[in-house]
C-alpha cells in the first residue's frame, strides 16, 4: 500500500483540465511508468534500492509524469 505519498494527492495531480482521474487510471500510468523504468535501468538495482513502483509515484507527485490522452 502506499502512504506516501498519498494516492488522493496522485490522483489529483493526474486529473487536470476538468477530467477527473480515478484509481484504474492512477494504477495504469504507475505501471506504466515502472515499466519504463525497469526497461531504462537493464535490470540494475535503483538508488536506494528504490522499487520501481516507488519511483514511479515520486514522479507522479512532483508533477513529471501525466496522464495523455491517446
């Protein structure tokens, strides 16, 4: 479970321009991105030892990932 940061707070910074985002959305962006991280790093522990999921909603919460549209 994740308590920081909260998912109310990642949830309200996916939602932008009147669209209201929801948990599956939130979900789906952090897999995503985790994805994403996991393919970058070739398999080679985080700093910190930071799980990708982690890392993932860090970047959610300072606002470098958003959720497009396709």
């Amino acid at each position: 479970m994740i308590n920081k940061p909260a998912v109310d707070q990642l949830i309200a910074r996916l939602s932008a321009d009147g669209h209201q985002a929801s948990r599956y959305e939130l979900c789906v962006v952090v897999a995503k991105r985790a994805r994403q991280i996991i393919e970058q790093n070739n398999g080679r522990e985080l700093p910190n030892r930071m799980k990708p999921i982690t890392v993932a909603c860090n970047e959610i919460a300072c606002g470098k990932v958003i959720s497009a549209k396709d």
